[in-house]
C-alpha cells in the first residue's frame, strides 16, 4: 500500500476480473451439485485418476467423461442490459433451458457478459439465447470463455 499506484479494491473489481477470466467461484459457479464435467474443468482430473477411477465420486465423473452431460457451463454476451446470478436462461422460443450462475459488466470488453449451466444442446458457440431480468428478456448469444486473453505470469524452470 505504500506504492502510490497501488490502490484498495473490492470484490466488485475481483469480481469483474474474475468474470472476464471466466474463472467460476464456488457458491456460485461451482457447488456440490455442479461436476467438474458440467463445469468444463475435466482438464483438472488427471490421466490416472481417469484410468483408474477409485476418488470420491468417481461413478459419476467417469460416466459423464463417457457419456457425456445435460448440462455445461457456457459463457454469454449479452447484446444489452446486465444480468446477475439466478436470472433464467431461456432458448430463443422461451423455454427455460438454464440458470445465470455470475454475471455483470465487463470493462475490458464494455459488453455485459454472464456464466451458467444450460441444457448441453444449447451449449454449442455461436448458440442464440434469452436471459430473463425482471420480466425484460435481453438477447445473448453462448460464447468461447475466458472471454478475455489471459496472460497469467508463468515463473521460469
């Protein structure tokens, strides 16, 4: 704090970083209910524990690997207004297809942009969707995360 650049910042600005990394929090993107498949962090198991199974939850896990799921984590922008955990996620015809798990202005992409769970067949890029705020329905369309370039600081070997 004694570095005059240096400023206090609060969990609005974690926040909105976090988001725009599309890094999920637990408690919101992330819970006991939510898979590390659903979730799109499989990178995170490793080979032999794929191969050989035996971890907590291992059945479940393993056969979504196989199977796949119902539902995934998708990554939004919305074309206006702002949406926030819980808003519904709708298909273009209205059906209620997911849920908003965090979502907020993005001020490196001056775009609203939101994360949730959706049905897995309206999980493809490109996908066209609603998200429901108020009773105002906002289009948004499924999109690559993190939605912006990380350059996170990679030490020397």
């Amino acid at each position: 704090m004694s570095q005059p650049e240096v400023r206090p910042a609060g969990l609005g600005p974690r926040d909105s970083l976090r988001l725009e990394a599309a890094l999920p929090l637990y408690g919101h993107d992330l819970n006991e209910d939510i898979t590390p498949i659903e979730a799109g962090l499989a990178w995170a198991i490793a080979k032999r524990r794929r191969q050989e199974g035996g971890f907590l939850g291992a059945d479940v896990i393993l056969a979504q690997l196989n199977n796949g799921v119902a539902r995934k984590r998708v990554g939004l922008v919305l074309d206006s207004g702002v949406c926030r955990e819980n808003a519904p996620i709708l298909s273009e015809s209205g059906e209620n297809i997911g849920l908003v798990t965090s979502g907020g202005f993005a001020p490196s992409l001056k775009k609203a942009i939101a994360m949730g769970y959706v049905k897995t067949a309206h999980s493809e890029i490109g996908t066209r969707l609603k998200v429901s705020v108020r009773d105002r329905q906002y289009s948004a369309t499924v999109t690559k995360m993190p939605f912006v370039a990380t350059s996170y600081y990679k030490p020397p070997k």
